[in-house]
C-alpha cells in the first residue's frame, strides 16, 4: 500500500530549443561545481523503463539527490495522506458529480479493469485526484518509478535524498483544485487501451519536452488546475534549488511536465543566471 500511494501522489503531478533532452547541466553564476536537472515521468511500464549510462554518470557525480518530495515518509505522514485522500463526511464520487459521470465510472471500472462491486464500493470514496492515479497504475501494469528506483540508487551510492517540497504541500495544492476539474481529468483517462497516457509516454520515450508541452495544453485542463500543479510550484523551486546548489552539487530529479515553456524550471533557471545545457 505504501509503495502504491506514493506512487499515486507522485503521480498527480518543454523545452526552451526543439532539442529531444530530458537531462541538463546546471552551471554558471559562480557554481562551485556542476549539478543535473532531469525531467521524469513518474509512472510507467516496466518494459518501458531504464536509467541510461549518463544518467547514472551524472548521478554519481553529485553530492545530493533532490526530487519533488522526500520519499522517506513516516508513519504518521502516511496516515495523513490516506486521511486527506478520501472524501469528506462519508462521502463518495457519486455524491460530487453527476449520476451519467458516476456511472461511467463505475462501469469502466468494473466492466474493462475488472473490479468486484465491493471493491469500486470502497475505492470510490476516495477523492477523484486518487482514484485517478489508481486506475492508471491498473491500465498500465507492471510499472517502475523513476523516484523510487532513484531513492534506491541514492541508499546504494550513500548520497543523501532529499525534497523541494512536503507531500503535505503537494496534498494542499490538489484539494485547493475543485472537485469539478478532477472528475474532468479522471473522465478523460477512461480508456481501455489507456490512449492518453500512451500520448504522453510516446512523447517521453522520444525524449521531445516540446510535444509534452504541446499534449499538456490540449488536456483542457482549466487555468487553475495548470497554475496550482505547474507554474505555482515551479517558482517555488527556484529560489530553493539556487540555495542548494550553491556549494554543493545536486541531482535534481521532477517530473518532465515541469521543464518547458517560458514558465519551466530550465527558463526560469536560465533567468537567474544559470547556464543550463543539454546532455540527453
């Protein structure tokens, strides 16, 4: 279940240039030494995943891990997040939306993943940010975590892992999203063949920020729900990540979505006077 919800949180989260990169080097502005950005899709299929040479060159090069959040959660904090992640007052996803939303929900989940009705019963009282993540782990199947597996590869080479942000923060930002913004994003991923996440994995596997960029835009996600998860967060980072990398070198692993466009981490780094240079 740990394993599971962290995946899930992580899961609810283009380039400047054309170039197809995911992995840049961070100098410049009087750096001590060089550190990496490294844009990750949080969820995907096992068959699909891999850690290339230069990726785990530039990892080793560096003093400190440093993605989204700190994956070492405790048993209180896990708690909290099970609590934040269910629907107020007993309620369930059929109480926040419409009867024809409520049923094909309901429907895809038991006619295409195949849940028993007890099980949908007591997974639809969870918020639908959460129940989102969990039918997507069911589409996709055996699946890996960049996070996860670079948490291990972080224990392994004894570097210290740590977060720019607390899940408690991540959690805020989601339930500050209205619960008419999240049914529309759950509705959109109900697809037996599990189309729009394969968009966004292609787009990945290509390496091209731009064409991330690009499907992010045409998710008719509102306003709100963009600049709560994206831009708010990314500005967040800056100041942050140039305070940590300011002696030291780091490796700074967050989700791919988060690197292009005038609003992206690697913009606003090249805005504070960073050099910032593609490697893959």
């Amino acid at each position: 279940m740990k394993k599971k919800l962290t995946i899930a949180i992580l899961f609810l989260l283009t380039s400047w240039s054309l170039q197809a990169q995911l992995l840049y080097k961070i100098d410049g502005k009087n750096l001590k030494e060089t550190s990496y950005v490294y844009g990750t899709i949080h969820l995907m299929p096992k068959k699909d995943f891999v850690i290339s040479e230069a990726i785990k060159t530039a990892f080793k090069s560096c003093d400190e891990l440093t993605m989204e959040i700190d994956l070492n959660i405790d048993l209180k904090t896990q708690i909290e997040i099970v609590q934040s992640s269910i629907l107020p007052n007993g309620k369930t996803i059929a109480d926040i939306t419409t009867k024809e939303n409520s049923e094909r929900i309901r429907n895809f989940c038991i006619d295409s993943l195949n849940w028993k009705e007890s099980k949908y019963n007591k997974m639809s009282r969870f918020k639908p940010f959460f129940l989102t993540s969990l039918i997507t782990q069911e589409l996709i199947g055996k699946s890996k975590s960049y996070e996860i597996e670079f948490k291990k590869l972080a224990k392994k080479n004894k570097i210290p892992a740590k977060g720019l942000e607390t899940i408690q923060f991540q959690m805020k930002l989601m339930n500050e999203v209205s619960d008419e913004e999240h049914i529309k994003m759950l509705l959109q991923g109900l697809n037996k063949d599990n189309s729009e996440f394969n968009k966004l994995l292609s787009a990945y596997l290509k390496k091209d920020l731009d064409l991330l960029g690009t499907l992010m835009n045409n998710a008719e996600l509102s306003p709100e729900f963009y600049s709560n998860l994206i831009v708010k967060r990314n500005q967040k980072w800056i100041p942050i990540i140039s305070e940590l990398i300011q002696n030291k070198s780091a490796f700074i692993a967050v989700g791919a979505a988060h690197l292009p466009g005038e609003k992206g981490v690697l913009n606003l780094l090249r805005e504070a006077g960073y050099t910032i240079t593609p490697v893959e």
